[in-house]
C-alpha cells in the first residue's frame, strides 16, 4: 500500500519570527518514503535541521513579515496491516526496565503522575499486568472522554481532562499516558499521520493524530485511546514525553495561524 500524506500551514506575522519544525516522518520510516516529505516554503526561507533530544528530526526557520506558507507532499509505502497485538506481552519490574525507558515512567507538562497516581490504583489495580492492564486502561479512556473539537485546549492537562470528561485526541492520549505511567508502565507520547483507511469515513476535516505507545515484553506497543481499535496507517512523526516534547510548529512571537490543511489517503492503484 502507497500513502499519500502533507499539509499546508499558513502563518501571518507582524515582524521577522523564529519557529521550530517537527514536520517530517520519523526516522524509523526512511526506508518506506517514495517521494521525500521534505519542507516547502513560500516565500523561501533557510532551512536548518537537528535532531532533538528524543531523535526526532527538526527544522529552523525564520519568517518573514507577512504571509509563511509551509507545506509537503509525499508518498510512503505501508504494509496495509493493522496495528500488531500481543496479548501475551509482559510487565516490566521496574528494577528490570531499560534505562532509556525510565524517563517515560515520570510525570511531564500534561501527565501529572503524582495527582493520578490514587486514581489509577483505584480504577486498575486490580487489572492483570501488561497488555490486558494497558488495553484496560485505553478502554475506560475511550470511554470516559467524549471526543470534539471545540474541547481543545492547548494548556488541558491530563487530571483536567480525567475531570471534564471532554477532549480531543492529544488530551486522550495524555491521560492514558498518565494512567500507564501510574501503573508503573513506560509510556511515550506520538504523533503523526492517521488517514480514514480502512474505517468508515469522516467528514471531519483531517488533521494530525496522537497516540501512545507502551514499554512491554522488550519492546513499545502502539495504542490508540481515541479510535481503540487497531488501526492502519499510524504514520509517525515525533515521539516524546508529551505534548510539550513534540508540538508540530513552535512559534516565537506573535503570530496567527491563518490556514491549516492536512491529508492522509491511501493511493488506488
């Protein structure tokens, strides 16, 4: 299976404004890309690029006063298969995990451990470990929250969310994370690409998508709170802490975001 996926941003700014990228598909998925996701702009500007302390490949700009186009077009090749499940996938100790997981079993901006920590317990203590206990974990969020737009909020916490019940799919995703983690359990924000493949379509307008995954049996598991059904197409980004780790573009100074486009479709041969 192909993919079709981009987007188009449009920024107006007032004055000259540095921002920071994290557009471009993760490094996992070299092999996969057909034609490159590489950054657009319009006017053009220089493009810097670095690696962030989670590897994920990002970009620096400046832009100019008045109107930043920044957009991509690109292809990837997929297996067209659902995320895997392994039912059988253990729990760590946590004296037994790799080090480089243990930053993912702390509280971050929008997972505040300490303040859920009770609550978890109370709701998944009594769940059996690893897959089922995640899966567990993913169900009472996705049936906890209802989903919609007009409930985003950039500063919404993961206790927040737990308290007004509403949100989109980053508040979700921040609230099984935090649950994860309360239980012990490596967990690690994503983002990227999820088109309608596969599922009934939606005439919402496509944006992108977040997800987490979770440290078990010697490896990290996708899990998808939102949708909680094994989906096709998690095409990822970024992953990190949380929000705050990944955001798509970081703008420093005043700025508005006058256009936002993002596509995700599957190519008919």
């Amino acid at each position: 299976m192909q993919i079709r996926v981009g987007y188009e941003l449009l920024y107006d700014c007032p004055q000259p404004t540095p921002m920071l990228l994290t557009l471009n598909l993760h490094f996992t998925r070299a092999s996969d890309i057909v034609i490159p996701d590489h950054i657009m702009t319009q006017p053009a500007v220089p493009i810097t690029v670095y690696r962030d302390g989670f590897g994920n490949w990002c970009s620096r700009i400046v832009a100019p006063q008045g109107r930043l186009r920044i957009s991509t077009d690109a292809l990837i090749n997929d297996d067209g298969l659902t995320d895997p499940i392994d039912i059988t996938a253990q729990q760590h100790a946590v004296e037994d995990l790799p080090a480089d997981t243990l930053v993912f079993l702390l509280g971050s901006r929008y997972c505040e451990t300490d303040r859920l920590t009770e609550i978890a317990w109370a709701l998944f203590g009594s769940t059996p470990l690893g897959w089922a206990r995640v899966q567990a974990i993913c169900d009472f969020v996705h049936n906890h929250i209802s989903f919609g737009y007009q409930h985003a909020r950039a500063t919404k916490t993961a206790l927040e969310v737990f308290n007004e019940r509403v949100g989109v799919c980053r508040d979700f995703t921040h609230l099984a994370i935090a649950f994860c983690r309360c239980m012990n359990i490596p967990a690690r924000y994503c983002t990227g690409y999820l088109g309608d493949i596969g599922v009934p379509f939606s005439p919402n307008p496509m944006d992108f998508s977040a997800w987490l995954e979770a440290y078990l049996g010697g490896r990290w598991h996708t899990f998808d709170p939102r949708n909680n059904i094994p989906r096709i197409g998690h095409l990822l980004i970024a992953q990190g802490r949380d929000a705050t780790d990944v955001p798509l573009t970081n703008v420093f100074g005043p700025n508005t975001l006058s256009g936002f486009k993002v596509w995700t479709d599957e190519v008919k041969n």
